[in-house]
C-alpha cells in the first residue's frame, strides 16, 4: 500500500450509525477513495449480505471476529474510520 492514501472503516451490521453512513462510504468509493473496511465483532455470513445489497465499497474486506485486530487499533466501537497517507502514517 506504499505510497496509497486510504481509509480504513471499522463497520459492523449491528451498528444502525455503520448503515448510515455506508451510502456516503459509496460515493467517496465511486469517486476514488480507496477503502479498506473492517468488518468488527459480527457475523460474517451478515456482513457479507450487507455487502451484497448494499453495494460494496471496500477494495479490501477484513474481518475481525474477536475484535483483537480492532483492540490493536484502539476502536472503541463502530463506527470509526481511520485515514492512512501515503507513508502509511494513521
């Protein structure tokens, strides 16, 4: 991801905030923004329907089950968004 500006979205089908805001993920995707989301303490075969009708705006889909990957991150909940530049610096 060298030299790639992103967004890194911690989301979840839980979260009524998370589908607020993933039409607005999608337009800043169609525009694009590279987005790399994080699919945080869910289950997976949801998320991956939410995806499906919702569209999807990830380049990247990551799932985070346990929440640890989330922990390292320090996030709180969902949702949060975090912005990479390019030098890979949050």
């Amino acid at each position: 991801f060298k030299g790639q500006k992103m967004l890194l979205n911690v989301w979840a089908t839980w979260c009524p905030t998370c589908y607020a805001e993933h039409t607005y993920l999608n337009k800043l995707a169609k525009q694009g923004l590279y987005i790399v989301g994080m699919n945080y303490k869910d289950d997976r075969k949801k998320a991956i329907r939410w995806l499906k009708d919702l569209n999807d705006p990830y380049k990247i889909s990551l799932f985070d089950k346990s929440g640890m990957l989330g922990m390292d991150l320090g996030v709180y909940g969902a949702p949060e968004t975090f912005f990479i530049d390019s030098n890979g610096i949050i």
